[in-house]
C-alpha cells in the first residue's frame, strides 16, 4: 500500500527532503539552547563577567533564531510536499477511474470514490504532512533529549525511567481503543455521501411526493451516527491531555525537590541550579515528544484506512485493455455476432446473453425491439467493448473488438445511451464532445439531422445557451436530440441509438431516421426502441427475448411468422400509440 502510494510523491521529493534536513537542524537547536543556558546559570552563580553574559546570550539568541528558522521554513516545505502529495494522489485516483470499465466501476459505488478523493485523500494528506514534520521531529527530540537530559542530570534523569514508559503505555491504550471508532466512520461517510447524492438527483421526485421531511430525517440519522462514532473516539483521544498533565507535574516536582535536595546537600557539587533548570526543560521536550508519538500513531492507523482505500482504487486493474499491437484503423461499420454468451460477472449463474448469431451488414439500419429485461441495451455495449463477451466473439469492420485499440473503436462506434447526459456549458461546448475541432457549420448540420436546430435557434443565446448541469434547463426530448448531434458529429461507421427517441414524438422521430438515410447512407444505423414505429421501415429487425435472440427479419416476414412482433405491433397501432 505505501508503495503504491508514495509513487503519487513526484516531483515533490525535493521538499520532502528539505523538510526533513530542516527538521534536523531545528531539533539540534532546540536542544543546545537549554545546555547553553544550563552552563551561563551556573556561571552566573559563579560570578562571571558581563562579557561572558552577553557572548553566551547573543549564542542563545542566533541558536533561537536558527531554530525559528528552519521551522518556519519546514513548515512552508512541508505544506508544499503534502499539498502536492495530495493533488497528484488525487490526480491518479481520478485517472484510474477513467481507465476503468464498467465491470470494475460496478465494483465501487460513485459514493465510494467521492469520498476515497476528498476525505480519503484529506486524510492521507495530512498523515503525510505528520510523517514528514512530526514523525521526524519527534524521534529525533526524544532521542537527543534522552542524551542531553543522562548528561546533564545525571542519576535525575532516572525519573524519566518511570515517566516515559508509564506514559508511552497509557497513550497506546488510549491510541488502541480509539482506532475501531476511527475505522469504522468511513464506511458510514459513503452512506452518508450516497443519500447526498441520492437526494440531489432525484430532487425532483422528492418534491413531488413532498419527502422532504423524510429525507431530512434520513440524512440526519447518518449524519448522527458519523457524529457519534467521532465523539466517541475524541473522548477518548481527549484523555491525552490530562495523562501528559499529569506525567508532566509529576516530573516537574520530582526534578525540583529532588534537585533543590542535591544542590543543598552537595553544595552544588553533585548538580547545581543550571543543571536542574535544564533538565525540567529536557522534561518537558522529551514528554512533549511522546504526545507527539500518541498523536501520530492516531494520525497513521486512521489514515491508513484511507490508504487502504485508495490503494484498493490505485491497484484496480481494468477488465479492458489493448492488446500488444492494437488495430487503428476501422474497416467499415459490419457487425457481426459469433456463438456469443455474455454475463456480467464469471460467478454469476445466469447468462445475460446466450447463443447471440447476428450478422450486420455495413450502412444497414437494423431494428432491436424486446420487452424489458431482454438484454437489449446488454447487447450494443458489448459492440463498443464496454464489457468484453464472456463467449464467443463480436467483430467490427470484420474484425474482433478485442484486436482494436480501445479510442480508435470507440471513435468509430457512436453510442447515444438510454440515460442521456449533458454537462454544465453551452451547447457547443457540448456538441463538440463529439469532436472538439467541429466547425459552426458542422455542428448545426448535425442538428439539423437530429431536428434540433429549430429549438436551439428559437433560444436568445443560440448555440452559446448555457446548459445547467444535468440539462436540467431542457425538455427530456430535447436532450434527446443534443445527444444525437453530439454522436453525428463524430462521424462513425457505427450509430448506435438505445431508445434515444422514447421522449420525442413520432413524427420528429420519423424525419430523424428519415435523415439519417438521406445524409449518413454508409454509416450503419442500430436503433432500440420500444414503438414498432421507430424500426418498421429498418433493413433488419431482432427479436429479443430474455437474453436471446427470438426472431428477426423485415416487417412484413415478422408480422407473419413472429407471434411476439405482431402482438405488439397490433398492441400498438389500436392502442393509438402511432401518430397521425
């Protein structure tokens, strides 16, 4: 897991290590100041000169300004390496899911990889600010405070014998129980993240069924639990305080009576007063260190869950991917289907698709009607290899998916999905999804393919009308066809539309297709739809039913031998669902 996290550092590694040389050197000072000032006490009391005075006090002030230095400085570092840290983690996350395809983003909720980049990474980022700062400091001022303290105080320092390990002690205890709570919030965070995203979505519906209540309570029930299980924890980290307060005391009233003894009973022989007032300093520093530990170990076993976490994203490795010498070149837009059996996962018992036999030829307009469930959409998708078949094959241009480089196929195979999505921005900067280089003129051609152009003339911005996030500020057929454009525009040898025309009515669906065979003859044309009216007029129309391919053929051939078409066909029509 560090491993794999510590290759987002980059080219951060030359403030990482900077921090550390300043951390040194800000340690080093801290502890010669009290040595320093121990010797000029004991001089002092020995009746030295005024020269001496100032010498060992301009010495005191340039080690304290060193000191302040060099830890203003690893402060600025540290943030630096951390922050960067933190932005290229977060930059390989992100990637990572891009790369992913659907079998693997199945495997994650978006709730879950929300909060792996925000709080995962908020987490990991301030461990590795800890680590790099305190993490070292720490050690370092205990160690060399150890030292100074055996040498100064002599058979004194003993006290520390007993303070040290009793408070290293308590402070495991209270880092050990405090752990399960930390661990534990995380999961709740993607409970949390996903009823925020759940209820924003669908907003709409929560209005209209007037949930809001609900949902408020909904949400503050998971809001509470995080609550609960962080207080928890806290009260219990909190008891730090009072254990270094009291460890503290305890070593500041052994050092003075014991001290104050010696120096009256030695006559300052054995220890004198310099020495007594550095080793309560020395104390301090090595108490204060061990805190730091407490505080540290905290830090690392609650961020490395988020670690964890991300790590489990970072070493995802995608169920796609190119194969050594991939194919660039599509051929034409043939599609052929071969034995071909599909399920989503290799431990599921039921097929999605089973025994698939289709043969498409380039520029043919072919129809794809069942009820739901039947795989339809399952079908098209294994075309643009967004899952890959579990069986069989699935060849383009006459050659398997699986041999093409992954843009070049999907470049060439244009998918406007059954959910259709728009993004914040204009409707230009939308289209040109389809290809960023696209010209004015060529983008209102490919709207005026898919009878959108007289509706985003008709608003006052035109083609610069800006698109709330979502297209939330256009109709659901609308959005239909700013979708359709979108794909035209990419020029493919395969169209591929998954009931993309279910929210415009028929006669605007008609003279879509109606364009399509006018404008784009040679690409070829896959429609899903669930009117009969939207495939009637296609060159070949596929039956499915329950993962299976039921029947297929023209029309006329359908309505005489398919039981299934011509019931829905018949459905249809007297049910008035065709326009006049």
């Amino acid at each position: 897991m560090i491993k794999q996290l510590m290759k987002s550092v980059r080219e951060f590694k030359k403030p990482t290590i900077i921090t550390f040389i300043l951390m040194v050197f800000e340690v080093v000072m801290e502890v010669l100041i009290p040595f320093i000032t121990a010797n000029l006490v004991n001089q002092i009391k020995a009746g030295t000169d005024m020269d001496t005075v100032l010498k060992t006090g301009l010495v005191l002030v340039l080690l304290a300004c060193i000191s302040l230095g060099c830890g203003s400085l690893g402060g600025f570092t540290c943030a630096r390496a951390s922050a960067g840290f933190a932005k290229n983690l977060r930059h390989d996350v992100f990637a990572k899911v891009q790369s992913f395809s659907f079998e693997n983003i199945d495997k994650f909720s978006s709730a879950s990889l929300v909060t792996r980049l925000t709080t995962d990474v908020w987490n990991v980022q301030f461990a590795y600010m800890m680590v790099i700062r305190t993490a070292i400091r720490a050690p370092l001022m205990f160690v060399f405070a150890i030292i100074m303290a055996f040498i100064m105080g002599g058979t004194l320092a003993l006290t520390f014998v007993i303070v040290v390990p009793l408070l290293g002690f308590g402070m495991y205890l209270i880092a050990k129980h405090a752990m399960p709570a930390f661990r534990a919030v995380f999961k709740k965070y993607d409970a949390l993240n996903e009823s925020i995203e759940e209820n924003v979505r669908g907003m709409r519906v929560v209005k209209s069924f007037a949930r809001e209540n609900y949902e408020k309570r909904k949400f503050a029930a998971a809001s509470g639990n995080i609550c609960r299980d962080f207080t928890h924890a806290e009260r219990i980290v909190a008891l730090n305080s009072p254990l270094m307060q009291l460890c503290v005391y305890f070593n500041m009233i052994f050092i003075l009576s014991v001290g104050a003894k010696l120096i009256v009973t030695s006559g300052g022989t054995v220890i004198d007063v310099g020495q007594v007032s550095a080793m309560l300093t020395y104390g301090f520093q090595i108490l204060m260190s061990l805190m730091m530990f407490s505080m540290i170990y905290v830090i690392l076993t609650m961020s490395a869950e988020s670690g964890a976490r991300l790590s489990e994203v970072l070493s995802e490795e995608s169920a796609l991917s190119n194969p050594e010498s991939p194919v660039y070149e599509v051929k034409d837009g043939s599609v052929d289907f071969d034995n071909v059996s599909f399920k989503y996962s290799l431990k599921a018992k039921k097929y999605a698709l089973s025994d698939i036999n289709l043969h498409i030829a380039s520029g043919m307009t072919v129809g794809i009607l069942g009820g739901t469930g039947s795989s339809k959409s399952t079908l098209i998708q294994l075309i643009s290899r967004l899952y890959d078949v579990t069986e069989g094959s699935v060849k383009v241009g006459g050659l398997d998916v699986r041999k093409y480089d992954l843009d070049t196929l999907r470049s060439n195979v244009a998918v406007v999905l059954q959910k259709n999505l728009l993004f914040s921005g204009t409707i230009k900067d939308n289209l040109r999804w389809g290809n960023p280089d696209a010209t004015d003129e060529e983008m209102a051609e490919a709207c005026r393919l898919a009878q959108a152009d007289d509706f985003i003339r008709s608003f006052p911005d035109g083609y610069d009308t800006y698109i709330e996030q979502g297209g939330t500020n256009v109709s659901g057929g609308q959005k239909q066809r700013l979708c359709i454009a979108r794909a035209l525009l990419k020029k493919p040898k395969i169209l591929i539309l998954d009931d993309s025309t279910s929210a415009v009515d028929t006669k605007t669906d008609a003279m879509i297709r109606a364009g399509f065979k006018t404008y784009i003859p040679e690409t070829t044309k896959i429609i899903i739809a669930q009117r009969v009216a939207s495939v009637e007029d296609a060159d070949l129309i596929v039956i499915m039913d329950n993962g299976t391919i039921a029947d297929m053929g023209r029309h006329d051939e359908l309505l005489e031998r398919s039981p299934i078409y011509r019931e829905v066909y018949q459905q249809q029509t007297n049910g008035g669902e065709r326009d006049e």
